[in-house]
C-alpha cells in the first residue's frame, strides 16, 4: 500500500544511507525536519539570553572572556542550524516570523531565570549535558545538512559542559555561601534539564514516526535515563544533593529510577506561560526590531550596486 517512491525512501533511510536536501523525500519528513530543526535553532537563539545576563557580571575577567565565547558558539550554532533548514525550502524570514508570532517553539529550559553565578555553571554542566545526551545521536540522523551541522556543534557542546562542571568545582572548594548557592542552582535547574528531552514517551506524539525516519535515534525516555545515570554520580563528585527523594540505583536495570518530573508544569512553559516566556520572545523582538534600519540599509546598498552593474 505504500506509495513506491516512498518505499525506496524508506529503504534507503533503512540502509543508513543519507537524504541530502534536493532529492525526494515524503511531505511529511520535510516538515518534521523544518520543525525540529528550526525550533532548535530557535532554542539556541534563545538559549543566548540567560547566560548573556551575566556576562557583564561574571566574576573574573578569564570567566568573562570564557562566557563570551560560549554565547557566541550558541549564536552560531544558530547560524548553522537555520542554514541546515533553509536547505528545506523555508526561508529564513519566515522561520524568524514563526519564533516572534509564538506558533514555533523553542527549548523549554531558556525560559527559567538565571538568578547567581552558579546558574551560569548549572547551565554548562546539566543543560550543555542535556544537549550532547540529545545530540550525539542526532550526528546519525537520515537528513545529511542536519546531520553534519551536529558534528562541529557537539564538538563545542563538549567544551560548554567541561566549562559550567569547572564554574561549579570552582565554587564548590569556596565558602560554605558558594557551595550552598551551587545546591541551590542545582535544586531549580534539576527538573527543568530532565524535561530538556520532551514529555514522556507515550505523551510523545512525534517519537514514532521520527525514529522510522531515523531523524531521532532514541525515544525521549531513553535519553533522560541515560542523563540521569551519568549525571547523578557527577552531581556527587561535586558533593551534592540531587532534588529527588525517589532516585535510587537499580542493580537489576543498571542504571537510576528516578521521579516524574511535573508534567503540568512543562506543558505549561510549552505553552508559552513559563516564568520567562514573555521576557525572552520580547528580547528577541526588540532585536529585530532594533535591527531593522540594518536590513534596509542592506537591501538599500544591494539594490544600488546591482543598478550600477546593469548600468
Ligand atoms: N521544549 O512529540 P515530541 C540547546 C514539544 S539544546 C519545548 O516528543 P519531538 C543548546 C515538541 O516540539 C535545546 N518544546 O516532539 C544550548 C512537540 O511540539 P510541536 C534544543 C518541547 O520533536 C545549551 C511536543 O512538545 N535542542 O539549545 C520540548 O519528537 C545551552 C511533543 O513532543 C533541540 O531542539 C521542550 N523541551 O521531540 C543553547 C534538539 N520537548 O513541535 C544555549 C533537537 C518537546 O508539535 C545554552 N530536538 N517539545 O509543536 C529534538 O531532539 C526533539 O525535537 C525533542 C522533542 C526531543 C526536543
């Protein structure tokens, strides 16, 4: 019953073999793709603003100089990410529409306030930890740009995560005040890193087809586990205490049972009522906005030199 072209398609995806951005593919793998690839585009735009709030603070110019060049990884991350789905045929402009009119989404987790300095390391180590655990597998998903722009980003994930881990050993060796703030980020950033992997498998609408299509590797609750089981014993290295009276290793699974984290609360930020929606999409739109005699004069100068030419 299905379409030919579409069994070739699948057969290949089957194989391992690569789609790459010109050749046939179902109507509905080239949405999936632009929805998920522009909403983490979207979420790496977004994903600038907690942290760049204490770049201006942060607490010695060497953590200055490291928090700048992080951010910016982010805007390009960004850059990368929207290029890989313009190759879908969606312009820019409009995937720009879509984040400043609320209909795309962007990660969850952007939408929690950085409060300390300890929040910038919570952020490296369980949000950057949170990506990679997400990421890596994406480095093997069916559609080529997507797939290779994964690559160069894990890569610099990895030196993201390796910086917020050193913020917080830094601050855990310091007064009793630094440490108990390090608990303290860690207590708010817990949750809201576990919900970074999207809602529970069988609230999970899109899992199904995505993984058949090989754009996901892993269900969602595969991916928590395993950020549970390697984040746990670093939270311990560090000597603290992760928010869960229900986490516990289970010899038989050889890994962590954990709680569930508060569904309400995750479809409510997804629904654009999180603590910092509003905050975040309105520093985005005043960006643009602010931006705008920048795109005229653009335009302004190309249509010039291209009247010159005909001239
Ligand atoms: N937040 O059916 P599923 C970073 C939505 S890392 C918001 O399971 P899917 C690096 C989902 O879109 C963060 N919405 O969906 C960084 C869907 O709604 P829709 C970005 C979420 O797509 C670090 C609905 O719920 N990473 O930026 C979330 O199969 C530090 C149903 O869910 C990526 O985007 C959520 N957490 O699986 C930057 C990775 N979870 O679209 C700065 C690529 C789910 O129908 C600083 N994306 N939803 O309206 C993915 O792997 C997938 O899209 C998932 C969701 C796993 C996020």
């Amino acid at each position: 019953e299905m379409d030919p072209q579409e069994r070739v398609f699948q057969e290949r995806v089957d194989a391992g073999q690569k789609i790459e951005p010109k050749e046939w593919m179902p109507e509905g793998y080239r949405k999936t793709l632009i929805r998920q690839i522009s909403q983490h585009a979207h979420s790496e735009i977004v994903g600038q603003l907690p942290e760049g709030n204490w770049i201006s603070r942060a607490p010695t110019l060497e953590r200055k100089a490291i928090l700048l060049a992080k951010v910016q990884d982010e805007a390009g991350h960004g850059l990368y990410l929207y290029c890989a789905a313009e190759t879908l045929g969606i312009s820019r402009d409009e995937m720009y529409e879509q984040l400043h009119s609320g209909k795309a989404k962007y990660s969850s987790i952007f939408n929690y306030p950085t409060l300390t300095w300890a929040d910038i390391g919570a952020i490296g180590w369980l949000v950057d930890g949170a990506a990679i655990m997400n990421q890596v597998p994406l480095q093997r998903c069916s559609y080529g740009p997507y797939s290779r722009a994964m690559i160069r980003i894990c890569k610099e994930e990895s030196f993201h995560q390796r910086q917020g881990f050193d913020v917080l050993m830094k601050m855990v060796k310091g007064t009793p005040a630094q440490k108990a703030m390090v608990q303290d980020a860690l207590n708010r950033w817990w949750w809201p890193s576990l919900m970074m992997f999207g809602p529970s498998d069988d609230a999970s609408v899109h899992s199904a087809q995505s993984m058949a299509w090989k754009i996901k590797q892993n269900s969602n609750d595969e991916l928590r586990q395993k950020f549970v089981d390697q984040t746990v014993p670093q939270a311990e290295y560090l000597g603290l205490t992760v928010p869960d009276p229900a986490l516990k290793w289970n010899e038989d699974k050889g890994g962590y049972d954990f709680g569930e984290p508060d569904w309400e609360e995750f479809f409510n930020v997804i629904a654009g009522n999180g603590p910092c929606n509003a905050e975040r999409l309105n520093a985005r739109k005043q960006a643009w906005d602010d931006g705008a005699w920048f795109r005229d004069g653009l335009t302004a100068y190309a249509e010039k030199a291209a009247e010159r030419r005909a001239a």
